[in-house]
C-alpha cells in the first residue's frame, strides 16, 4: 500500500494511493472517490480490489482545490465536502483519472470504480478514453448530465431505489438513452449504500453490487 504522486496531462500534480495484489496481478482498476476525498473507505475499497487481485489506484481529485483533503461523514463534514462540487472541473477529473489510468496500465488491462462524484467519473472516463476494458459506477447522479455520451466499454450502473438525490426519474432517463448499459436499482437502499463508515450502509445491497462490479472485472479484465 503505497502513497503516489501523479502528474497530469495538463501538468497537474495530485496523490493517489495505491494497492498492489500480492501475486502476479490480474490487471489495474482505478478508483474514484466520493466527495470525501481518498480517506479510509476510499483506501478501503483499493485494498480489497488488491487482495481479489488487482493492482488499485485511487487519485485525489480535490487535490485540485485543497491538497490532502479527507473527511468523515457527520452532517458538518458533509456540508464542507459538497462545497468542493458547487463547480464541479469535470475537465480537471478527466486528466487525473487519466494519469490514475496509466499507472494501472502497468498492471494490463484496465477497469474503472467509483462512488457518488467518482460514479458520474467512472461512466464519464468510459465515454472519454478507449483505455478502460470495463467501469462501474455506484450512485453518480450526475450521469444524467452526459447520458448522450456513449461509453468505449461495458458499464454497469449501480442505484439506491430510495436515493433522496437521485430520483428514480433520472435513472430512468439515462436507461433510456443508454441502453446498452446494465442499470442495477436496490429495493430499499439508498445514497451511500455501499461504504460501511457510513449510516446509509445497506450490506445486502452492497454485496450484490460489489459481486456484480467484480463479475465485470474479471470477465473483461482478469
């Protein structure tokens, strides 16, 4: 478990952390942060993609705007952390998550995961770059924004069915302009249901989903 620094096409630099499997590896996976920066859960979900084989990198994207920054998940912190979307530099996230790309690249082919912002990331990366055999994005409302957008490789798309920011309308709208993508909804779950730091943690939900993002990766990349 290794602490980077990356630079971006654009000159950017931005950390990252990094998992290595501990044998040969199956292929690379990026990993997209949540609006709370690359903190615990964010490494958490590198580690266990290393231990199922894959070489995981997860760039800091608010890196942009404050170095370092990680949070928890009280309402305060919340509040602090959905200040770093009020403009969101979509460009910016492109570049890291490139540079985040390469260096998995080393490992083979390469997938992409992420959460909440990093969802939107993982299906926008998919539309951008020809690099990523596979992504799945988890509970990115803003999907809806570039649903006219269509991706290089398989994606799947993961949905809380009682999302209060994600409205059943919305993921309605991008099943019907992206069809060719698998679009999961979870009865009963909602926003945030897959980070077990967090109150909105659905475990039934999270397994199903995680199994269905490594089914994925293993079948387009390891």
């Amino acid at each position: 478990m290794t602490d980077l620094t990356l630079t971006a096409a654009d000159g950017h630099t931005l950390g990252a952390y990094r998992a290595d499997p501990t044998g040969a590896p199956r292929g690379g996976i990026v990993v997209i942060q949540e609006i709370f920066g690359v903190n615990s859960h964010i490494r958490s979900v590198c580690d266990r993609l290393a231990e199922a084989g894959y070489v995981a990198v997860a760039p800091a994207l608010f890196d942009r705007t404050e170095r370092n920054f990680q949070s928890g998940y009280s309402s305060e912190e919340i509040e602090h952390a959905r200040s770093f979307i009020a403009n969101p530099d979509w460009e910016g996230y492109m570049h890291d998550t490139d540079a985040a790309r390469a260096v998995a690249a080393e490992a083979g082919k390469v997938g992409i995961i992420g959460f909440c912002l990093g969802g939107t990331v993982a299906f926008l990366a998919a539309t951008r770059f020809e690099g990523f055999a596979a992504s799945s994005g988890f509970y990115g409302g803003a999907i809806q924004k570039f649903a006219d957008a269509v991706p290089h490789c398989p994606v799947q798309l993961h949905y809380g069915e009682l999302d209060q920011g994600i409205p059943m309308s919305n993921v309605d709208e991008v099943r019907a302009k992206r069809p060719e993508c698998d679009i999961y909804v979870y009865e009963g779950a909602g926003h945030g249901f897959n980070c077990d730091a967090r109150g909105s943690y659905d475990p039934a939900a999270a397994k199903k989903a995680w199994a269905r993002s490594m089914d994925l990766f293993n079948q387009h990349i390891g």
